[in-house]
C-alpha cells in the first residue's frame, strides 16, 4: 500500500504511526506544504487525500515577470486546483499560494521604485482577492544585499494592502557565522532584515533544506562523506539563530521530501561532491535494490548509500530525507516551541 504524506508528521520512534492518532497531542503545530506547478494533477490528488492533517496549502507557484507583474505558472483557474480548493474550504484550511521569485536584478529594480512597488503590491493584492484566497506567501530568494531595506517596506506595504489576509514570509535560512566560517567575519551583509520581516509576517517559513557543506563544525564532525540535506543539528542552530529577532509562534521550519545523487570523490579524509540530479525517494530506493546496496540511516538522520554505476569507475553517494527524517524535524519544532513545518513538496511521490 502506498503511502503518501501520511506519516510525514510523526515521531521519529513511531514513524509507522497514522498521524490522525498523533495529531491530538499536537494541535498547536501548524502543517503546510508546497504543491508544485509541474506536477497539479498529482500533488493536488495528494493533498486531498491528507487535508485533515493539513493546516494550509500552498500552491507552487505564481512568478514575476519584468515589470513586476504576476504570471501563473499553475493555470490556478484548472479543475484539479478547483477541486482541491473547494474541499480545503469546506475542512477550514488555508488557501496561500507562493509567489516565487529570484530574478536578483529586477527584484531590486521594482522594489527600489515606489512607483514600480506599489503597482507590484497593487498586482498582487488583486490576485488574492479574485481568487478569494486567505493570503499570499512571498518567496523572493537570492535578493541583493542593498536591497534589505527596500525588501523590508515592501513587506510593510504589502501586509497594509492585504488588511485582515495572511502575509506568509519564506526566507533562506541563516547559518550562525561561527559554523560558516574557520574566522568568522565581524559583520556581514544580508539580504534579509529579520526584526522587520517579524513585525510584518503573520509566518515565516525559513527553507531549511539544500544545507549541503554550509556548516564547517558539522562537516568536521562527520565520520564519512556528509552533504545532507537537512540535519537536524543544523536545523537547531539556525532556529536558535532565527529566534533571536522572529518570534517563534511565527517560525515555521520547512523541510524536504526529496534528495541528491553526487559524484563522490575522497582525497585523504576529505571529500568533495559534485551534484548530478535531484531525485524523489522512489528513485533512491529502486536504484538500491537494482545494485543490492542497503541504505543506511546517516549522521544526519537521513538515508544515504554509496554505489559505482555500470561502466563507470566513479562512485556515487545517494542522499534523500524520508518519513523517519521528517519526523525528527517535527519533534524538535514540537521540543523548541516553533509554530509549525512547511513540507517542499506534496507532489505523490514523497514518502
């Protein structure tokens, strides 16, 4: 029997638990997931099957075009986004799609211009309520530093023209210096100011996946090849971090249901990684059975395994985050009091 979602928010010890008799103890633990454009029939099929144990969903996602308007990438008006929509309103869960955009240059561009940010908030303030939906979720990722303070008015701006609708905040996640670097610098530069992006959104979703070789301290603990995706000692710091400017009845941590295959080279006792493709757990676990190679639960709590490909003298790592992975995260948003996790992604092919 196939299970999607179902297990994803369950302690790590009971991961086999259904979460329908888990959730009672967790009722103030808010859980969200992106449901990606690219594959609605499937991700939309998905979430309906698990609105009960969902707080709110977030279709992925509209983007922005040059001159600050919105294009929709999800064709929103479809019968599968329809559906879901009018089942998620009858179980009282929110209806917040993600805005996503990366386009550093132009960000700026808009935001920097009055002129050019009120038509951008005007744009997105009539997408919301066209739609009827409870709000909106800005992801604006790889920002310019020079463009902190504008980002900050526009979130400010932005939560006044939505009035009483939810002004969800998805953010890059903040490393502490002293594991970045061997001599951390005295100050840095960043793109986002987090005292103001806590006076102004309702959530704020801080992408913790994709951590990689970020943390130098964890790295150099590591026995073996370590790249995760999510470990939940680096999760812990980055919220311990976050929480000294964001509330954390407003932190969400948002985890993956997906993984990495790396080209694995080890020269004495480091290792380097050149990353191939990303991969859903399928993939990862077919491909152990086709080379009779067992995953192992890593350091990181995640599942990873070693394997050289037919007619090839390389060796590749395969890294991925399941249930059990998963789980950890929600005990230790459960442990450290955050407000809920946010899945990246709820598309039928999660474990």
């Amino acid at each position: 029997m196939k299970r999607t979602f179902l297990i994803l928010a369950v302690a790590t010890l009971v991961a086999s638990t259904p979460f329908s008799a888990y959730a009672a103890n967790t009722t103030s633990l808010e859980v969200s997931g992106w449901i990606p454009y690219w594959r609605v029939k499937e991700g939309t099929a998905d979430a309906r099957k698990h609105l009960s144990q969902l707080t709110e969903i977030n279709p992925f996602a509209y983007s922005v075009k040059a001159d600050g308007t919105l294009y929709d990438n999800m064709k929103i008006g479809g019968k599968d986004w329809q559906r879901l929509f009018k089942d998620a309103r009858k179980k009282d869960v929110r209806i917040i799609p993600t805005i996503m955009w990366s386009d550093s240059a132009n960000i700026h561009a808009i935001l920097s211009n009055p002129a050019k940010r009120a038509a951008h908030i005007k744009a997105i303030v009539a997408m919301v309520e066209e739609n009827d939906f409870d709000g909106v979720d800005i992801d604006y990722e790889n920002k310019k530093a020079e463009t902190i303070n504008y980002f900050s008015v526009f979130l400010k701006e932005l939560d006044a023209a939505l009035q009483t609708r939810l002004l969800m905040c998805t953010i890059e996640s903040r490393t502490p210096l002293s594991s970045r670097y061997t001599n951390p610098p005295a100050t840095m530069q960043y793109a986002n100011d987090f005292v103001e992006i806590n006076k102004y959104c309702d959530r704020v979703r801080m992408m913790m996946y994709d951590q990689s070789t970020i943390d130098i301290k964890l790295n150099a603990a590591a026995d073996g090849p370590y790249t995760p995706l999510s470990d939940v000692a680096w999760v812990e710091k980055v919220v311990g971090l976050a929480a000294q400017d964001i509330a954390k009845d407003k932190l969400v941590i948002a985890v993956p249901t997906y993984g990495y295959e790396f080209e694995l080279t080890q020269t004495g006792s480091r290792y380097t990684y050149k990353k191939l493709w990303s991969f859903n757990p399928k993939y990862a676990t077919d491909l152990a059975k086709k080379y009779r190679v067992k995953p192992e639960r890593n350091g990181a709590g995640e599942l990873s395994f070693e394997y050289t490909p037919k007619k090839s003298t390389t060796t590749n790592i395969v890294w991925w985050s399941d249930a059990v992975a998963i789980g950890q995260k929600v005990d230790l948003a459960k442990r450290l009091g955050v407000r809920g996790v946010a899945l990246f992604k709820i598309d039928g092919s999660e474990d």
